[in-house]
C-alpha cells in the first residue's frame, strides 16, 4: 500500500477515449476503433463503422501526432454550461494520421491567437481536477511540437 | 399525392420574456395562425409541435391552451430544426391524404447566454468542447475565412444588413438597425473570429403555420394559399472534417429542388441557417445560390440585400430577428409566406414567386423547404 505522501493515483477522464499507460515507460494514447471492413478509424470509439456500417470494428491506440485542422479561442468572460476549466482557452480539431479528426484542448501556447492550420501538435495528458475519492482525473490534450 | 398548402401563419414576437413559459408564447403564435387562416381550433386534425428544450409532454400543453380535442399530438425535438421537421410532418400527412388540416408550431423559452448541449460526452462538456452556438460554427468559421480569404469585416456586414432587414420585420428580436460594422468588430469577443454581435440573441418566441388540402383552403380563405413544393428532413452522416455539416445543408437542399422540380437559379429568395455571421456565407453555397468560396462575394455585390437579386435572410434571420431554436425554422416559415403573398410591408421583395428555406439542426439535422405562390 502506498504511504502517505505518496502519488496519488491518477484516472483517465474516460477510459474509453484516454487510455493511461500502466507503467512509467509506457506512453499515453487516444482510443479510437478501426473497422475490419473498410479500415476507416473513428474517434471516438464507435460500436458500428459510420462508413460501411459493419459491427467488426477493432480498438486501436491512436497516433499521439498529428496536425491542426482548426483551432479558436473561447474568450467570453460566462462559463460555458457545464464547463470545469479556466478562461480563456484554446481548443479546436486535430487532424490524425489515420484520417480521424480529434476535437480537443491546445495548451503550451499563446492565447493572443488561434494556432495556425497544419501546426504539427502532439498528445500530452495533464491533470484536469479530482474526483471524489481524491484521485487525479488526467485528461488529454495537444501542445504544438517544439522545433528542434 | 396532392398539394399541401399553408393558408395562415403566425408569430409571437422573439425577444425576452421572463414572465412567459413556452405554452404561453405557442399559444400566441397559433391564434394568430388560425386567425390568419380563419380556421376554428375545432377543425384541426393534428398538431406538430416543435421544440429543443420544452421536453416530455410539451405538445400536449400546447394542445390544452387551444382546448383537449383529442387530437394526435406530435412532440418534436431537432433542435433548430425542430419547427421545420414538424412542418414536413404535417405537409407529408396532408399530402398522403392522411388529413386534411394539421398546425405545426415551433416554440422557445430560453436561459439567457449560451444554449444547452445535452447528450455530449462528459468529457466533452466538462473540457468547454461543445458550446451552442459558438464551438463549432467559430471552427467551421476559422477554415472558411483561411481558406477563401474572408475578412472579419465582410462578417461583421453580415450582422449590419441583418439587423437592418430585422428592424423592418414587427416579430424580430432587435427593432434597430443602427448597429455599425465598427460596433460590430469592437464587441467582445466570443470565440475567435465570432464577436457577441456576429451571433443571434438567445430568443424566447413562437411561429406556426396552418398546413391543409387546397379543397380545404378554398373553404376556409381566400387569401393565396402558399404551396409546400418540398420540405425534406434529413440527419447527419459521417462525413470527413472538410465536409462536415456541408455535407447535410447540400443533401437536404438538392434533394429539396429535386422534389419542387427546380434549382438554385429559380429561387427569388433564400432563408437561411444564420446563428453566426459567417454561416449566411457558408449555407448560401450550400444550398447553391454560388460556388464554394463565393458566398461573400454574392454578399458584397448586393446580391442578398432585400433590393438584391437573391435576397438571404429577409426577416434579419438569426442574426437580427434573433436565435429561438424551436421556433427558428417556422419563423422563416412564415416570412416567407409573407413575402410570398405580399404582405411584408417595408421589407416586401419584388414579387416573389418561389423560395428556399435551409435550416440546420446542431449539426444532427437540416430541412430543405421550398415554398411557391
Ligand atoms: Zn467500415
């Protein structure tokens, strides 16, 4: 059993979309499902593919790259209803490799402007706020991906 | 199948009403309706009534302010669309033969601010990723401006000529049309490149319409009956990112023309889906009055001005008569029956013949209504 002070434990927003890696090493990743028929990937996670309308679909782990489609900034000072996070915040779609669009939080910018379309951006999870039996709830976000 | 026609029209003025609940502004607009029509509560056989958020059983407190008949009582839900799916099911009963005289109503009584998303995904909610009606259209907005090198000014026209049309219309939400395209960018700023002016106010408000056989209306009226050439519902397929909402205001529109056996270039007006500025621009080349990328363009020209040759959006739409989604699509309803018949006073068009009205559906829906003298 851990002691106190030790890490509190971290849970996914929902483990059907943000799958958190079991160990250390092991990196994060998106779930989405890929269908055995027409090999169309969806996020998130569909029971029927939403091209060719098959039920064999497959969960896969998703890219964790992959470029800005759109992006904006919600600047109004009213909360949007059910909202938990704070304001301004840049959000938008990001365009994976597989073709699926991921609508998402951007962070590790600058709110003066939307990011610019076909910004390479890549997955990052952060802390999102506590549940009720105090665990860390990890959410997913984008962060452009910085030059080398 | 025969004709279904509307042989009256009526509107509880959009704006705000803090004392009214959704029955009392339904009420309103269906009186008016039936007065219009000069048809008795007592003769209609069905009533539609469509609404986003007035939930279970609202149709039927409709239905008991104009009086328990026993009637069948449709309760609708399609978001913005929702006035205009009951009108199609109305105008598809009257036609099959399956009555002879229905009332469709689109009501709404609203929380001020932003429009609740029910069933979205908590993480969804929670992270601010779907806000009616800004996330989505300011999206579609930002790829449409970068692509076709639309400006924020050209925008900001949009809600100035719409709240001119809207200060000529008795029903809108705004009854000025002072508003500058300086006020307009200096606004706040809502969600990038969307400022509070370049989107409809939250609106309480109600429209209908009474929907019969053309043997019925000669009874009833003689006021030119307005015939429903087409009104075509359809919901959201997968589409890729480029496509989406596109996709489903094209298909319902063609489909539309299809139906009413003409095309984009008869049209002498169009009513369009206008929560946000940039929307007027998108959907009018949706629906095919232009290209793709031209919608500003057919903008700047005059074309879509009330003296143009394609007037969009003549009662100020959304933009100026104000967002009340329940009611919205009716409420083009019955201005374009208006104009249709003449009787739009300062804001008449020049003998109008045949017009459009698109209308989406958060995404998940849009009719395609084509109404003809
Ligand atoms: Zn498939």
């Amino acid at each position: 059993m851990p002691l106190n002070g030790a890490r509190r434990k971290q849970v996914s927003i929902d483990e059907n979309v943000l799958a958190l890696p079991d160990a250390p090493s092991e990196a994060p990743h998106l779930l989405g499902s890929k269908c055995r028929a027409c090999g169309a990937v969806f996020f998130p996670q569909q029971h029927t593919c939403q091209k060719c309308f098959s039920s064999a679909l497959d969960k896969v782990k998703l890219s964790r790259r992959g470029r800005v489609y759109s992006c904006t900034v919600f600047r109004h000072h009213r909360r949007p209803p059910g909202y938990k996070g704070p304001l301004p915040y840049l959000f938008g779609q990001v365009e994976l490799p597989e073709g699926a669009g991921v609508l998402t939080l951007f962070t590790d910018c600058s709110f003066d402007q939307p990011l610019k379309r076909g910004t390479e951006v890549e997955l990052l999870v952060e802390r999102f706020g506590e549940d009720e039996a105090g665990n860390d709830v990890m959410t997913f976000k984008f962060r452009p991906v910085q030059s080398k | 199948m025969r004709d279904a026609v509307i042989i009256g029209v009526g509107m509880h003025k959009f704006g705000r009403y803090p004392d009214k609940g959704y029955a009392d502004l339904a009420e309103v607009a269906i009186r008016n309706a039936l007065n219009d029509a000069g048809v008795p509560w007592k003769d209609v056989q069905a009533l539609y009534a469509g609404s986003a958020l007035a939930g279970p059983t609202s149709a039927n407190n409709i239905c008991g302010r104009m009086g328990l008949s026993g009637i069948p009582v449709y309760n609708i839900e399609a978001y913005c669309a929702s006035g205009g799916v009951a009108l199609r099911l109305a105008a598809e009963a009257v036609a099959t033969g399956l009555l002879d005289m229905a009332v469709a109503v689109g009501c709404e009584k609203q929380e001020r601010g932003f429009i609740p998303v029910l069933n979205q995904p908590q993480w969804a909610t929670v992270q601010g990723l779907e806000v009616m009606p800004c996330t989505g259209p300011a999206l579609e907005a930002q790829v449409y401006m970068e692509t076709y090198g639309v400006t924020r000014e050209q925008l900001a026209k949009v809600s100035v000529k719409d709240r001119k049309n809207a200060a000529l219309t008795p029903y809108s939400h705004y009854s000025s049309g002072d508003l500058t395209v300086e006020e307009v960018l200096n606004a706040p700023m809502i969600c990038d490149p969307l400022t509070m002016y370049m989107m409809g106010p939250p609106s309480d408000g109600a429209a209908a319409a009474v929907v019969c056989s053309r043997r019925q209306a000669r009874k009833y009226s003689s006021k030119t009956p307005v015939v429903i050439a087409a009104a075509v519902h359809g919901s959201d397929k997968f589409s890729p990112l480029e496509d989406v909402y596109h996709e489903l205001r094209h298909r319902v529109s063609y489909q539309a023309y299809e139906k009413a056996g003409c095309g984009p270039e008869d049209l002498n007006f169009a009513q369009l889906h206008n929560p946000v500025a940039s929307m007027e621009f998108i959907c009018s080349e949706n629906v095919g009055l232009c290209g793709p990328g031209e919608g500003a363009r057919i903008f700047d020209e005059g074309r879509t001005l009330l003296s143009g040759d394609i007037p969009v959006c003549t009662d100020g739409g959304f933009l100026g008569r104000g967002n009340c989604p329940g009611a919205s699509t009716l409420a083009y309803v019955a201005e374009s029956v208006w104009q249709l018949r003449g009787e739009a006073g300062p804001r008449q068009i020049k003998d109008p013949k045949l017009g459009l009205i698109c209308h989406g559906g958060y995404g998940h829906h849009a009719v395609g209504i084509i109404l003809k003298k």
